[in-house]
C-alpha cells in the first residue's frame, strides 16, 4: 500500500539509524482513489440514493430496451447476442460512449440523458467490460451517480467483474455482477415461454371456471328469489281494474263540478255584459266622433246622435236636455 506521511526525523548517532516518527497518514495513488470512493459513498447514502425503497422493479415483459457502453468493445455484442439467445422480441436502444479516461463521466451522463428522452423506453442498462479502480473510476463520479438515480424507468448496472463494485451499483434499480448478467436479468428466457404459457393458460382457465361457477350460483339464488317474489297476477289484475273504475268515476264527478262552475260563471258575466243591460231596455247615445254621452252638456241642441238599443242603433238629433237635478227639481 502506497501512503504519504508526514511527521519529523531523528537520528541515532552511535548507531547511525534513521528513525520516522509519524503524525499523519494518508494513502496515495489507488489509496487515494479507495478515500474519495468512501466519501463520496458516505455523501450520497445520506441523501438516500442507495435505499433500498426506491428500488423498483424490473418490467417482465420489456419491449425497448436502452443500452449505455462502449459500441466497439466486447460488452456490447455480448448484451446483443443474450439477448437474441433469450428474448428475441425485445428492441435494443444503443447510446454510445466512452467509458474509461478523464472525460467519461460526462460522456456517460450525457448518454444516459438521451436514452431517458427517447420514448417508450422500458428498461435501461449500463454496462462496461471489466478493469483495475482507476479504469472503472468514471462510474463512481458523482455526475454519473446522480444521472443513474435520475432515471424515469428501471435501471441495471453491469460494471466489471464480480468483484468490482462501484457507486453506480448502488444507486441502480438492479447491480449485475456483469455485462452479460445484465443483459440476463432484463429479459426472461425464451426456453420457458411454452411453460409460461402453459402455467398461464391454466391460470386462465381455473379462473373463468370459478367465475363460471359463481355466475351460476348467483343466477341459482337470484331465481329462487325471484319465484318468492312472483305476483299474483289475477289479484293484480282485478285492483287495476277497481283503480281505472275508481278514476273514472272521479273524473266524470269532477267534471260536472267544474261544469257548474263554468255554466254559474258564465251566467254572472252574462249579467254584467253590456249587451244584456240592452236587452234590459237601456240605450247607449255616441255623439258622431263615437264619443258615449254622459252627460246632456256633451251634446247641445241640434246635435246628431247614434243610439244604440238592443236590436239595433237609432240615428237621432237633440231637441233639448234635462240634467238628473232639473229633473229632481220637477217632480212634484
């Protein structure tokens, strides 16, 4: 292990020996790699981007299929050829980088971003061939972690061998052990789908079966309800027809009191109606404009006027006129 310490040296004269005595130590090279991986682990378990509640599961059936890593290395003909070996109807989605040097992280998070605007996206996974700490250094950047946890669907990470485990690996949904065993777990085996569908179709059948049985019990229990339930029709249809008698008789009985409402107000507005007060033998005088007379001052002598009566209209002239008071004035 490389280290670099700090502290004070004395000598030994007699024996001419060196002797280090220590204050601080803190590793170099991979060393200082192993701390900043601790750290940075430390930070992000804090805000909680390893708990385990925010796994999700894998879709069972994935239909496309993004695929983060290097197109001109091993990795990626290794996911393409599992995955036409076991799953032949899934659509793979590559977004290509590089994965290994100075300028990786950002490569890798930028490609993680175009595969999550892609649509229909079902499953993703990143993946690269194995290497020493400082070659698998890019998948414990920060940037790298946090694009990981940003992903809107499942994410598998297959990064190394089974012994390398980087920061990505717990951020994911699923760590594979490797590149191949990613591509494994994102997809069920072809070989089962005749037992799956097997398995399913029987599941189908003893299902419809039971709600065939319930159905039928059901219908059983509604008849038998109904049969309690069965009117008497002879008894239903006798009271209908003592109802339709009932209404007919209350009907005609309404009506011939509505009847001689109708006839007793017709007769007081044929009281009151200006033609039977004619018939009574009294006239109604106009002067020529249609004016009515009321009082003898409306029309002076040699006035000519109509005269209504009951039979018919007189046309008259005015010889002389009486108020009601001059003719009060008369009487004896």
């Amino acid at each position: 292990m490389q280290v670099i310490v700090h502290g004070r040296v004395r000598a030994y004269e007699p024996q001419g020996v060196y002797q280090l005595y220590v204050t601080t130590l803190t590793p170099a090279g991979a060393g200082d790699l192993h701390q900043r991986y601790e750290q940075l682990r430390a930070k992000l378990a804090a805000e909680g981007l390893f708990e385990e509640g925010r796994k999700r599961p894998l879709p069972r059936w994935p239909r496309r299929i993004g695929v983060v890593t290097s197109p001109v290395g091993v990795v990626w003909r290794d996911i393409a050829n599992v995955m036409r070996r076991r799953y032949p109807l899934a659509h793979l989605v590559l977004a290509p980088t590089i994965v290994q040097g100075p300028t990786a992280s950002g490569a890798i998070a930028r490609a993680l971003q175009r595969l999550y605007v892609q649509p229909a996206i079902d499953l993703v996974i990143l993946a690269r061939g194995g290497g020493s700490l400082e070659d698998l250094w890019p998948f414990n950047e920060e940037r790298v972690v946090r694009a990981v946890v940003a992903s809107p669907v499942p994410i598998i990470v297959g990064v190394g061998h089974e012994s390398d485990v980087t920061l990505c690996d717990f951020a994911a949904d699923v760590r594979a052990p490797t590149p191949s065993a990613a591509a494994e777990q994102a997809v069920p085996d072809g070989a089962q789908f005749p037992a799956i569908l097997s398995r399913l179709r029987e599941r189908a059948s003893s299902a419809l079966l039971s709600a065939l049985a319930r159905d039928q019990r059901h219908v059983a229990e509604e008849g038998r309800a109904l049969a309690r339930l069965a009117p008497n029709v002879a008894a239903a249809r006798e009271r209908a027809a003592e109802l339709v008698d009932r209404g007919h008789r209350a009907l005609a009985a309404r009506a011939q009191r509505e009847r001689a409402t109708l006839d007793a107000l017709a007769d007081s507005l044929r009281a009151l109606s200006p033609a039977a007060t004619l018939e009574r033998g009294y006239a109604v005088a106009r002067l020529a404009d249609g004016t009515v007379v009321r009082d003898p001052t409306q029309a002076p002598s040699g006035e000519r006027l109509s005269v209504t009566v009951a039979r018919g209209t007189l046309a008259t002239r005015v010889e002389g006129a009486t108020s009601h008071d001059e003719a009060r004035e008369e009487l004896p």
